[in-house]
C-alpha cells in the first residue's frame, strides 16, 4: 500500500516566507535612506548581520534554535503564546531585540539615531504583517490532494507567529487534518520525536506518510531519521550543502502528484 498521508512544512513550502522578509526589509530600508541619505540594500546587509550576531547572545538562543526561531522571524514576533518559560523570556527580549538590531545596523553606517532605530523596528513588524504570501501553486495542490490523503502541517516556530502567519492567510489552515507547531510540541525538526508525535496524531506508521519541506536540515534529515518519505523543494535550484539525501527532489509542488503516485 502506497502513502495515505502527506505532511508540509509551512515556511518557504506552502507560504512564501523568504518573498515576506524581502520586501519588509526593502521598505523599511527604503524608508531610512530617505530620511538619512543612507544606502538601502546596505543597511539590509547590516541589519541582517548585526541582528544574527545579536540573537546568538542571548540566553534563549539554544532554545529557539531547537524550536526553529530564526533571527529574523524575532525581528516581529512577540512571543506571548507558548507554555515553556523560554517564551516568556523571549517576550522580555524581543522590543530591545528588535531596536538594538536596527540601532547597530544604522550606526555601521555611521548613523546614529535611537527613535529612527524604534521607528524602523516597528515598521519592518508591520510590514512583515500585511505581506502574506502564498507560493502560486499552493492552494491548486492542496484542493487537488485534500480528500485523497491525510493532510499535517508541521511547522517549527514560536506557536503564536506560525498561528499569525496562518491568521495572514486563513484559507490554509482548513486543509489540513492536524496541524503542529514545535513550540507547542516542546521540540523541533529535525527532532525525530516531533515526526514520531505527528504520525501519532493521525494514527499512522511511518510508511504511510510523506514528508514536503524546503530544507534539508529540518525537513529532509528530520523525516529520513523518522523513516518517512521525503520530498525536497529546491525550488531555487539550490545545491546541496550536506551529504543529506531526500528520496525525492522537485522544483515545484505540481510534481509532488506523480511521485505519489509510484509510492
């Protein structure tokens, strides 16, 4: 018996997350070199830079690299869902995160304004916000796959920025049977244990299902250990980084179809 379930990944598999983040920080960065005279795309690089050297200081980076927080994400999220006291922790962070990391990346360019820094904190969260989207053929393949197979999504992150993102988008979470979040789940891809604890939730082994997911060291390596099927969309034409192989490599979700079908 082939696969009866099918499981994605959330972030850059179904919502176009990566497309999110680049404009949000075109705009901001767009709005500082108007009002300074600033490079945008330079200050892009700095705050990108200052913001992933400054994540990595604080006593939650250990947690959120297991739960799958990446820097950026905490450049706009709040943190005020989620059980562990991590999260509380983070939540404490997050405003002077958010503001330091606009503030260094400002004054590597010999910018130093405090209330600029709190200004553009405050619009890249609300540009974050209002660009939700969504890969072309998402919502094509999930209409043609709902009804045919159990659906999961299964996601890393803080539970209330993946729900916010899936609040951005409401038609999405309807597809799917069961939907888990790392942060909810205490643990994070590639963990083998949360894929052990989303099987549960549908009552499957794991020949029964596939995991779709964009990255190979969460998605791909998580599923392989879990002993799913994987799918990698590599629709980048990105080249492998490690020695991880997914059974299966595409470029577009489209293709997922014919590959359900020979399992």
């Amino acid at each position: 018996m082939g696969a009866t379930a099918v499981f994605f990944d959330l972030d850059d598999t179904l919502l176009w997350d990566e497309r999110s983040v680049e404009e949000s920080f075109r705009a901001t960065c767009d709005t500082a070199a108007a009002k300074t005279g600033i490079d945008s795309e330079a200050l892009e690089a700095a705050v990108r830079r200052e913001a992933r050297a400054l994540y990595e200081t604080y006593d939650t980076y250990a947690f959120t690299a297991m739960i799958g927080i990446n820097p950026f994400e905490a450049l706009w999220g709040q943190f005020t869902v989620g059980k562990q006291p991590e999260f509380r922790r983070m939540s404490e962070i997050a405003p002077g995160y958010q503001k330091e990391s606009w503030l260094r990346g400002l004054r590597s360019l010999g910018v130093e304004n405090e209330l600029l820094a709190q200004q553009l904190a405050d619009q890249f969260g609300a540009e974050r916000r209002s660009r939700p989207h969504v890969y072309e053929e998402t919502f094509q393949v999930l209409d043609e796959l709902k009804g045919r197979y159990k659906l999961l999504l299964l996601t890393n992150g803080c539970p209330g920025l993946q729900q916010e993102k899936l609040d951005g988008v409401p038609e999405l979470s309807p597809y799917f049977d069961e939907i888990v979040i790392s942060g909810s789940f205490g643990k994070g891809k590639p963990d083998p244990s949360i894929f052990e604890h989303a099987l549960s939730r549908l009552n499957l082994s794991p020949e029964d299902a596939v995991m779709v997911g964009d990255k190979l060291s969460t998605d791909i390596i998580g599923g392989l250990s879990a002993g799913l099927k994987t799918v990698w969309i590599n629709r980048n034409s990105r080249s492998k980084h490690s020695n991880i192989e997914p059974d299966y490599e595409i470029k577009n979700l489209s293709e997922l179809h014919a590959i359900l079908d020979n399992i």
